[in-house]
C-alpha cells in the first residue's frame, strides 16, 4: 500500500493556534491521556482573516478535519488508533462542525525515512515516532475518500 503526505496550505490555521495552546504539545507528543473528550466550541472574532475549510493543521501538532470529510472517511474505512475531539467553529455567525483528530505516532520507517508498510497495520492516518517528523501520512484508501469529498493537498 502508498502512503502520501496530507498538507496544510492555507493561512487561516494561523488565526486558529490561540485556541489549541491547552492541547498543542500533548498533540504533538501524541499523549491522548491528558485529553478531554469533551465538544469544544471555538468563536473567532469577526475582523479575524478566517475562512471556513476542509482541513487545518493548526501549528503541525493538531489536525483538525471537517465534519463532511471525516464522516465520509469513517463510514468507508476502519481506523485504528485516533483520538477524536468534536468541535465546533463559529465566526461571523456561521457555525461548522469538525473533528480534531489526534493520529497514533507508530514504528514506521525505516533508517532513510520511507514508510515500511508491513509496520502499519490499520492505520490510514498516522505520524512516525519521531517526535520531530510531525507529517500526517495518509493511506491510498484515506487518500481517495477524500479526493471526491474535498480538495485537501495530499502529497
């Protein structure tokens, strides 16, 4: 199976980092433990640059996915190892729903850095180990749900 690398290119997420400073390093470290798994509601000001997308990776530590893309995903492939936050986003009156979606950090690759499939079992969305590689690999399966569903930048 390939893997690719899902991408955030867009500068909204900026306008996004103040309301994860609680969860940004567990996220990064991949420590689920200290998290709560209750709804979050994060209102932006309206003078704030924001635009309502499909995907952010807010500060390369927290992904967060919209409703639509993550339900499509889940209702088409099974997921091992994800930590799920529900959330929701309010900015100039309009409110959308997403998930934060923390991925497992796995035994993944090798010493050049590529993906040994035979380590990733189910996982479709993870990060290696390596606590400074803070990619999202993606797998072919994830990689097409979402390419009819979205226009995310997966590599």
């Amino acid at each position: 199976m390939r893997f690719y690398k899902l991408q955030n290119t867009d500068s909204c997420e900026r306008v996004l980092r103040p309301f994860i400073k609680p969860i940004d390093r567990f996220s990064a470290n991949g420590e689920f433990q200290y998290f709560s798994h209750d709804a979050l509601i994060w209102k932006i000001e309206a003078e704030s640059p924001f635009s309502f997308k499909d995907f952010y990776y807010i500060n390369c530590h927290v992904p967060v996915f919209s409703r639509q893309i993550w339900d499509a995903a889940l209702s088409i492939v099974d997921m091992d190892g994800l930590f799920q936050i529900p959330l929701t986003i309010e900015h100039c009156g309009e409110r959308h729903d997403y998930w934060i979606v923390i991925p497992s950090r796995i035994h993944c690759l090798d010493c050049k850095g590529r993906i040994m499939s035979n380590n990733v079992g189910r996982y479709h969305l993870f990060r290696s180990e390596r606590l400074d590689d803070n990619t999202l690999y993606v797998s072919e399966d994830l990689k097409m749900i979402w390419k009819t569903f979205s226009t995310l930048n997966i590599n």
